[in-house]
C-alpha cells in the first residue's frame, strides 16, 4: 500500500488499516514505517467482528481481510484472505476505484 499511496489518492481515497493491536503499538508501528495511511487500533476486534474478518488459530490470528467502501458507504469490495501473502495487488484495487 505505502509504495502506491499516491495512486489510491489520486483516484481520490483515503487508505484506513485496522489493525488488532493497542493504540501504542499501532502508533509505534506506522512511525518507525513512515506510513502515509490512516491507521486505526482495534485491539477487541470490534472492527473485525462488525466486517466478520475470520480468526485462524492455526494461522495465530486474524487473516488479512481488505474493502472497498463507496461515499454512501456501500461495500463495493470485499476480499477475506486465506493467510498472510494472500492480499490482492494494488492495482486491482485501484483499477476499482
């Protein structure tokens, strides 16, 4: 995401990752990674549970899920992946856009 950020908001976007950990560790990661994104703790999965993001134990935790949501606030995307690499390519994303 960070290498084609400029791309998401030239088609007029706003990048927001949840992720499931505290506000400190969140913060903490999207410093030291110089990250341009909105960045959103959801350390009691409450996020992940209203978009059924799937838990794994054999995978220790939650697989990677990825929207699209519209103005109106309409799901337009929604991909659930099946482990850690399976995100789909930027391009598709933004080919959506």
């Amino acid at each position: 995401m960070k290498q084609d950020y400029n791309k998401f908001v030239g088609k007029n976007a706003k990048v927001v990752v949840v992720t499931p950990h505290d506000i400190e560790k969140t913060s903490k990661y999207f410093l030291k990674n110089n990250l341009p994104f909105y960045g959103i703790p959801d350390p009691d999965h409450k996020v992940a549970n209203l978009y059924k993001q799937q838990w794994k134990l054999t995978k220790l935790g939650l697989m990677p899920a990825m929207f699209v949501i519209n103005k109106a606030g309409k799901i337009v995307f929604s991909y659930y992946s099946k482990n850690m690499k399976d995100i789909p390519a930027n391009n598709l994303v933004i080919d959506l856009l």
